[in-house]
C-alpha cells in the first residue's frame, strides 16, 4: 500500500513539474541586456588587460640580449626579475606600458632598444560557467573572449536548454549588478549573434538543464527513496523461492 502511494505521489510531481515548465515562454528572461550590448572594439579598448601575478609574460626585445625572449611569471609582490634590470613592477598595468618601461631601463645600457611584452598565460582573471555543460568551472579570461568563446570551450550537453542560457555580471559587493538570457539557438542556426557580448572577469554563465533532463532529475530523486526498498523485496523474493526448491527436494528424497 505504501508502494503505491509513493508511485502515486511520483506521478503527481512529474505532471506538475511539466506544467511548470510549460508555463509562458520568455518568463524567465532577464530585460537589462542593453547593459552588456557594447560596441566590441569600444569595449576591448575600456577593458584592456591589466597584468597581476600569476600571469605569465614574454618579452622580445631584439637589441636587449640579456632579455630577448623571456618568459617570466609575476611574483606574487606584482614584480618580476630580470637580468640587466633587475627587479621590475608589472601589476596594475597593460603589456604595452610595460613594454615602454622596459624599453626606458633598457636605454641606460643599450643605443636602441625596443621591447615587445605579451601575456603568454593568463592566470590572475577567470569567468565562470555551470549547469549542464560538459567542462563546467573555472576559465581564464583575457579581455576579449565573448559569450561564445566560453560556450565553445564548455560545450552545452544535449540535455541543455540552449534557448535560455543565464549570464550574470557580479559587481564589487559580489550581487549580481545585470542579468541577462540568450538563445543559443538563435546563434547557431539563424547566425543572430547581437547578444555575443565580451565578457568581464568575474562573469558567471549558468546552462539550465532542459525539461527532460529536469523531469528526469525529479523522478530520479522521488524514487531514491523506493529503490532500496524494492531490492529488499526481491531478496525476500528469492529466499522464499530458494525456500520452497529446498523443501520440494526434500519431500522428493
């Protein structure tokens, strides 16, 4: 009796989860999106990477032998140490301007010197994704991946609901400061990618699981309880038939 009020219950819980998830489309989209729709040129320019340990940089400097294709990782203090010039603070500032500051120092010893710095590793910034995406967790971020670069790398399951994946943008107080909701569909079948922003450090995208996987989560979950139970069952099952083959031979001797 018990059994078939669980079974009862389980029932009861899928249709209502189906009816929830049937509700009206377009609910759970969030309306800041002009918040993350700039111009990518523009907002490459204003987010323009700042280094920070434990970043990686390399340095070409052809008429600077002693630092010519180096490759160094910032100290957690934000310095780096060089042969020729010594000890050197990179954090807080662009490839570019460290670049000019290396070009300076190395001009005390050399005629010419032009230095070029690039990040090889970025270690210091990272987004973030979850939810049904086959590589959830932690990326580095560079200043100009988008929307997509992450999606790409984390791959969205088949069990994913595309049409209504979740970006958050965290502000300095760690509360989500906008929100908004794509449709992966949309991008990938019709090419309307207006909604592929860039994204900031600290974003966070979250890949719903689809009504199926979310049906078939709930019915996993009520029937947990059932499971053991029924292998009770069975074993009582079979001892009660091993039982009656030992007392059949029995009667037969």
């Amino acid at each position: 009796m018990n059994l078939n009020r669980r079974i009862q219950t389980i029932l009861f819980s899928v249709l209502l989860i189906l009816a929830l998830l049937a509700g009206p489309a377009g609910c759970a989209r969030y309306v800041d999106v002009e918040a993350f729709r700039v111009d990518m040129a523009r907002q490459s320019a204003m987010q323009t990477y700042t280094l920070a340990p434990p970043d990686v940089i390399y340095i070409a400097a052809p008429q600077v032998p002693e630092i010519d294709k180096t490759k160094v990782t910032i100290s957690p203090d934000g310095t780096v140490f060089l042969p020729l010039i010594g000890v050197v603070r990179v954090a807080g500032q662009t490839p570019a301007e460290v670049a000019c500051l290396l070009e300076d120092r190395s001009l005390e010893y050399y005629q010419e010197a032009e230095v070029a710095v690039q990040v090889v590793q970025y270690r210091s910034k990272h987004v973030y994704v979850f939810g049904e995406v086959a590589l959830p967790g932690r990326y580095a971020w560079n200043g100009s991946d988008t929307m997509l670069d992450l999606l790409s790398r984390a791959q969205p399951t088949r069990l994913a609901e595309s049409g209504r994946i979740h970006l958050f943008r965290p502000g300095s107080d760690g509360k989500p400061t906008h929100r908004m909701t794509v449709d992966l569909d949309e991008w990938i079948k019709k090419g309307q990618t207006e909604q592929n922003t860039l994204l900031a450090e600290g974003d966070i995208v979250y890949v719903p699981a689809n009504a199926l996987a979310t049906v078939g989560l709930a019915v996993q979950q009520l029937l947990l309880p059932i499971q053991p139970a029924a292998g009770t069952m069975r074993g009582v099952t079979n001892i009660d038939h091993d039982a009656d083959q030992i007392s059949t031979g029995d009667s037969q001797r």
